[in-house]
C-alpha cells in the first residue's frame, strides 16, 4: 500500500450534510447521488473533489453527505454558485420527498490545522 501525500488530505476542504430519505426512495436516492458526483467532476473539476455518501446502520433512510472540495484560489467565491447549483438539482428532483440539513460548511469555519 503506497503513502499518500499529507497535503493531499490538507488540500480539501468540507461539507457534511444529514439526508432523511422517504424508504421508497432509498435506492433511487444512493443512484442520485452517484448521478450528482459525475455531474459535479464534469461542470467543476478545478473546485470539487468529490463525495461519500454513508448510509446508517440503523435508520437505512438516513444519508450522510461528506463533500469536499479543492482549497484552491477562488473557492470561497465559487462555492456559492456550486452549492446554489446542487440546491436547485435536489429540488428539481426531489421537490419534499427528503429533507437535508447542514451538519457543518466549511464557509462557517476557520481550519486551524
């Protein structure tokens, strides 16, 4: 197993979001956002790194989130018109068949390591 870079880990920047599902929409919920992961690579690729998506154990219609994104030049700018666009998508698709809640933005925050 090769070692990563520490400052690919320092590089990123998160988002964590809590995502209650109806149960019939479980399945289609993990395919979103596989969808939503693909669509954000190709329209962002300079600021989104990526996301996993946790499922709990014990309530199977209840997500977590973890987004993160590139600590690059302009992120804090780029971030508003990236989470505007993901907003507008759950919506679109979603309407309120499930309910997200921020758990922590990096936007809010100052990392101090």
């Amino acid at each position: 197993m090769s070692r990563r870079n520490k400052g690919d880990f320092y590089n990123l920047l998160f988002n964590v979001d809590k995502i209650f599902v109806r149960p019939c929409y479980i399945d289609a919920y993990i395919k979103f956002s596989h969808e939503l992961n693909e669509y954000l690579f190709c329209k962002y690729p300079e600021f989104y790194a990526g996301l996993q998506l946790y499922q709990s154990k014990e309530e199977e219609s209840r997500f977590t989130v973890i987004t993160a994104y590139y600590d690059v030049r302009n992120i804090y700018r780029e971030i508003e018109k990236i989470c505007k666009d993901i907003d507008e998508i759950y919506k679109d698709v979603w309407r309120d068949n499930i309910r997200r809640e921020c758990i922590f933005t990096f936007c809010n925050n100052i990392r101090i390591i």
